[in-house]
C-alpha cells in the first residue's frame, strides 16, 4: 500500500510543494508499528494518554532510507509564522475579542438546492462557495456534538449514552445558533460482530449493556427554515476517534441489501441493523429507529405543505451509517424534496452496485476527507490500490470496494497552525477536518486568514496545534473527573439529572418549531 508521508520539514517548504513520491510501506509494518504504539481504548475526551501514544509510534520502518532531518518540536519558518493571523496573546482572556467566530449567516432560500448538491456541486468547491464552506461546518458541527456529549467514563453508570436529554443537547453544547431542534435520539447494539472500538468498557452495573448511543435526529426551527429556504431534517451519526484500531478490527466481507447485486461492508450494516427483544434500547435496530422518525416528521410538514429535504451527516463510521440511511430513506421514503450527505473522514461503504444504485436514486453525497487520513481508504485499501492498476477489468466487478459522490480533499499541510507530524489520530480527527475546512479556499489558495472558526478548537482532543500557540493538548474533559465536591466535604459522584437518565422509550416529542 501506499501511505502519504507527514514528515517534519521546514513549514515553508512543506507548504510551498506537496511530495510528489509517495513512499511505500509493507502491510506488516503498518500493522506492527500501529499495534505497538497504541492500546485499544475507546475514549475521545479523557483518553489523552493513549491518544498520544500514536505520535510517539516508533517510525523507522516508516521511513527512508535517508531521512530529512526534523526541525525541533513546533519549530515553524518565519515566513510560515507571518501567516498566522492569532498568536498565544490572542488567546488571553483581557476582556477584549477577537475575530468573530460566527460568520454571516446569509438568506439561502434561492439557492438551497444548487448549495445542496443537485448539480454535484459543479463549479462550487474550487474555489469553494462560502455559503457551502459554512453548510459544511454546520453539519459537521452536529456530528461532532456526538462526540461531545457522548459519556465514555467507564466509572459511569451511564457510561455509552448521552450526558443530555435532547432538550438540553444543543444548550449544552453551544449549538443553539443553528436553529434546529433534536427531536429523537437513536441508540445502536453493541453486541455485534464489529471492531472493538464499538465495545463499552465492562462497568458492572450500567444503565444498559447491549445498547449504546449513536446519534440523533433534528429538524430546523420555523426562522431557519425561511432562511435556508425549506424545511430541512437533519441525522448526526457518531463514529470513531482511533484509526489504528480499524486495521486489525474492520470486517472486509459484503452482505447483500437489495436488487441487482447491491452489497455493503457486513459490520457497517450490523451496527445499522442489529436488534433484539431481550434488550431495553434496541428492541428496534437504529435503522427502524431513525426511520420511524423520520417518516413521522416528514408526515407532519409535508401535511402543512412544506418543502423538505433530508441531510443525514457523521464521521467515520457515522459517515458510513449516513450512507445507509440515506439508501434507505431514498428507497422508502419518495416524499422528500431533496436528500444529501456531507460526510467526513467516512471509509468505503459498499460495491459498486451500491454506488450506481445511490446515483440512480438522486441521492447527493459530499464527501470531505483530509489527504493524510488512512481511514477513507478502508475497507479494500491494499486490493483496490492493486485492482486501479487494471480498471478496465475490474471496473464492473460486484466486490469491489467503492466511494460514493462528490470529494472534497483537504490537506493537513496547508494550515499554519498544525503541527507537521505523522500521527494517525490528529489526520483523522473531526475538530481538525472541520479546522481545515473553514480555512479552505481552493486547490491551490492558502489557508484563508480570516477564518472565524476558533483555532483554539484544535486541540479540544487532539496535540495539533503548534506550540507557539501555548493552547493545552486534550483540554476538552469532565471536571475533575466527574467528582463533585458535596455539603459534607467529600468528593463523591455525583446523581445524574433525573431528565438527563436515558429512556428505553423516549418521550413522543411535541413538534413546535416555533424557535
């Protein structure tokens, strides 16, 4: 296989010329290297520790033979540091503020369709459009809320759900300004046969051993929707945080889902389907979860004769569950104006079947991904570089691994804020896609120096940041560990919000989208 090299070079150089030779690596010392430099582990908050065991991966069977030498740690040229538009200073509280980190939040009602990819955004990703660019982060903000609100303290009783109730999640998590609304929160197996990752901690005692959740469901408030120029039903999948782990885990095998030989990675559809009686929060599978609730939320607006669209969005794993539920809402589901996905950092899903048969149901699909990140080429990453050598033999091929729409490719290197090092978890990290993609202008534009997103939001669970920033690596975790100090003058942990507790049944939500 071939994997791109991320190098410490001087940053002018790196970002005046992209390596033109890739170098190659066996599939053994991939796996040996990954293997020994990282534990499994299951955490994105509080799992600094073993998260930054990746860049600490020995690499001499990564390298060439001569190696350039490294600049020191955080080490940038002086033309690279006059492209920073903040410094450490910047990022001190003196009551002042910097750029905002809202950007104009502009009417799309005339060209929702065309933003949402009903021309496979031609003529609109180089340069980007910058009402695209800022529908990109909007969803990929919802997606990464999955992350954040996700309890992975194995300590917890209610470890593997939500920390939130849905009317709570978007407050909690400074989303509010989006103007939507989550409606259902959908949970998924944990018992099936899939890497894992997916697994939870044995806790003893927790509010559920079967299930964990996996996202949600929202739909835009009235104010938005006459902005954005329809009603707009949006899905959040959470995915993975550790790529490593899906080189020795990932199931490769398809399972047929449909005529014509349609086929999708087994364990991909496993977590999408898996169901059982005996458990409290999967009597139903995600699947018939998300799609009960978005026929019933359909029902009700297309009854008061609105427009409505479906954007279904996640990251990693949750990129490939967006695929599936976009097949699935596109198959059953005919009264949907307009269903999309933005993807990021998502691996192939299915055959080529598969991806005809999205095309031929009208299904619109951005994918972004960052040019350094291993996991979007998964599943079939050694056979599908072999099989692009003979295409035209393989071209029709049933088992063969494909990607599905449109690609945006970002590059690690293009930022001056990010450190320039092979680590595996910061190429794959959702905060730093969605970093990337705020600064992105074009092919060949700089990173844009007015960008509102906070920087600082980087190193939320990651070590990417450069050092002449002085902002903590991992800062993003539960105070003190989730211990609360009590009236008695001991540390204890604290009762979960009565409201905050999961439901096996969830509450029938009102739907008022007044707001």
């Amino acid at each position: 296989m071939e994997l791109l090299p991320s190098k410490k070079v001087t940053g002018g150089k790196m970002r005046r010329r992209k390596t033109k030779k890739a170098r190659k690596f066996s599939w053994s010392a991939i796996k040996r290297a990954l293997s020994s430099g990282m534990k499994k582990h299951h955490l994105h908050m509080t799992c600094a520790s073993s998260m930054k065991q990746i860049s600490g991966t020995p690499l001499r069977e990564f390298q060439s033979e001569n190696p350039k030498k490294h600049v020191s740690q955080g080490g940038k040229s002086l033309e690279s540091l006059m492209r920073i538009t903040y410094t450490a200073s910047d990022f001190i509280d003196r009551g002042n503020h910097m750029t905002p980190t809202r950007s104009p939040r502009e009417n799309l009602s005339a060209k929702w369709r065309e933003i949402h990819g009903q021309n496979d955004w031609e003529n609109l990703l180089d340069p980007i459009h910058p009402w695209l660019r800022r529908e990109i982060v909007k969803y990929g903000e919802f997606a990464q809320a999955t992350y954040d609100a996700f309890d992975y303290d194995s300590f917890s009783d209610f470890c593997g759900s939500c920390r939130y109730n849905r009317h709570k999640l978007f407050d909690e998590l400074h989303l509010t300004k989006h103007g939507y609304k989550v409606t259902k929160y959908i949970y998924a197996m944990t018992n099936v046969d899939v890497p894992s990752w997916f697994d939870r901690p044995n806790t003893g005692e927790t509010w559920s051993k079967d299930s964990n959740w996996m996202g949600y469901v929202a739909v835009s408030g009235d104010s938005e929707s006459q902005r954005i120029g329809r009603r707009d039903i949006a899905v959040a999948w959470r995915g993975t945080v550790a790529p490593s782990e899906w080189f020795s885990d990932i199931k490769t095998s398809l399972k047929p889902i449909g005529d014509g030989g349609v086929k999708v990675q087994c364990g991909f559809h496993g977590v999408y389907t898996c169901k059982s009686e005996a458990t409290r929060y999967n009597k139903q599978s995600a699947a018939e979860q998300v799609m009960q609730e978005l026929k019933k939320v359909l029902d009700f607006f297309k009854g008061r004769g609105e427009e409505v669209s479906l954007t279904i969005t996640g990251h990693s794993l949750g990129g490939a569950l967006a695929l599936l539920t976009a097949y699935d809402a596109a198959s059953s589901l005919p009264d949907f104006d307009h269903i999309s996905v933005i993807s990021f950092g998502a691996p192939r899903v299915g055959n080529i079947a598969f991806r005809d048969k999205m095309n031929e149901m009208g299904v619109k699909i951005l994918r972004v991904v960052i040019h350094q990140d291993i996991v979007p080429k998964l599943p079939g990453i050694i056979i599908n570089k072999i099989l692009r050598q003979i295409h035209s033999v393989t071209s029709r091929l049933k088992w063969v691994y494909r990607h599905v729409g449109t690609e945006l490719k970002l590059d690690m290197s293009l930022s001056p804020y990010l450190k320039q090092e092979f680590d595996l978890a910061g190429f794959h990290n959702l905060e730093i896609y969605l970093h990337l993609t705020d600064g992105y202008a074009g092919k060949k534009s700089k990173f844009r120096w007015n960008a509102r997103r906070d920087v600082a939001l980087v190193n939320k669970c990651s070590d990417m940041l450069i050092e002449e920033l002085r902002i903590p690596e991992f800062w993003f975790q539960v105070s003190n560990k989730g211990l609360v100090f009590n009236s008695h003058g001991r540390w204890v942990k604290p009762c979960r919000d009565q409201q905050d507790i999961p439901s096996p049944f969830g509450e029938a939500p009102k739907l008022d989208f007044t707001a």
